[in-house]
C-alpha cells in the first residue's frame, strides 16, 4: 500500500502543470508557487505586494501571473516578463521600480495598462544600481484604450517620474490611450522627466524627449493624447 501511494505521489510529479510545478516568477529568489513569502501572496493568478520592503521580481509567465503593489516600497525588476497579465500600483501607494536587465510587460486587456498607475499612486521609474543594462518595454495590445505606462480606460494616471532607465512605452496602431499618462478619456497626473531614454510610440511615430545634463521638465492635467 505504500508503495503504491508513493509511485502515485511520483506520477503526481511528473505531471505538466502539476501544483508543484513552478509558476515561472520569484520573489527574492523564491518561486511564487510557494504561495506566500515576507511582504507577498500569490493566489488565484494574482501576486502581491503588501508590506513595506525591498522585492525582486524574475521570470516569465504568459497568461498566468498578474503583480498587484499594494505597499509603500522598493521594487526591483530583474529580467522580468509578464505577459497576458496586469502589473498594478494601488491607489495610494508609492512604488520605487527598478531596473535591471530586460523587462517586458505586455497586457492582453485592451483596457489594462501594461504598467498600471492609477490616479492616487505614484512611481519612480530609475535604472538598478551596477545593472549593465536597465531596460523596460510596456506595451499596450491592438486597439487598446489604456496607457503603456499610467491608467487604465477612462482612468486618470497618477504621478510618474522617470529617473534612469531605457524605457519603451509602446501601442499598435489604432491605440487611443496615452503612451505615458492617461486613459483614453482620462487625464496624466504630473509627469516629471529627469534621466533616462524614453521612446513613447506608436505603430506609425516615436517621442524621443531631449534629456540632456541637468534637463527636467513636470506637466499636469495632459489630455489623453500626451504622448510621453
């Protein structure tokens, strides 16, 4: 009878997908099929952030992992892919992204930012200390109303600043909601611009701001057409 249980607990294993499988992103080294680590849960699909800290995100996961951040902290993307999915700043929190190496958020949700920043939230956007590269891409899906990087449709972005970083805010063709900002219908929170190289774009244009030494500049209340 043992036997038989553990070569039932072996096939077990062995199956594609099985719980014990790895969902493919980690928190801090730790793979999030764990269920729950210091300051985060994952449960239905859902990973979050919910304690003041420092976190490192890495993997892939297509269509299978969403990241909420519902906590005042530091957050580090170290080559991050989440696609198919939402990655969310709460209302009310502020958030320190890092990067470093190669990220990519691309949402499936025509109305989902692929970097949410909802009217209350704020973020930092800055290049990881030592990274040799320091890259983001957030790119919207066809058609889509929501920014690359701020609110979803109809929603008012919050505040963003862009310290440091290679970041592409991209949508196809057709997209309505602002590369960096708000909603299709919304408004941007201020944007401040002080570092970095940004290429807001769509499938026929580009923004490139010029971000020379020492060049800043903070807008407020864009429409939804802003484009960086």
């Amino acid at each position: 009878m043992k036997r038989k249980i553990f070569l039932i607990f072996l096939y077990l294993l062995a199956l594609p997908g099985s719980i014990w499988a790895d969902a493919g992103v980690t928190v801090n080294g730790t793979d999030i099929s764990a269920g729950s680590g210091t300051g985060w849960t994952f449960s239905g699909g859902e990973l979050k952030i919910t304690s003041v800290g420092d976190y490192t995100l890495s993997g892939s996961a297509d269509g299978t992992v969403g990241v909420t951040i519902d906590a005042n902290c530091n957050v580090t993307l170290k080559d991050l892919t989440i696609s198919n999915k939402f990655f969310n700043i709460a209302a009310g929190r502020h958030v320190n992204l890092y990067l470093s190496g190669d990220n990519a958020l691309r949402p499936n949700d025509e109305n989902t930012p692929a970097l949410g920043v909802p009217s209350g939230a704020s973020i930092t956007i800055d290049a990881a200390e030592g990274a040799s590269a320091f890259n983001l891409i957030a790119r919207t899906p066809v058609g889509g109303d929501a920014a690359a990087i701020g609110g979803a449709s109809g929603q008012t972005s919050g505040d963003i600043t862009i310290a440091g970083g290679h970041i592409t805010a991209s949508a196809p063709y057709g997209s309505s909601g602002a590369r960096i900002g708000g909603g299709e219908g919304g408004h941007s929170g201020t944007i401040t611009i002080c570092g970095g190289t940004i290429i807001a774009s769509n499938a026929n244009s580009s923004i490139v701001p010029d971000l020379s030494a020492n060049t800043s500049y903070s807008v407020g209340n864009l429409p939804s057409n802003y484009g960086a």
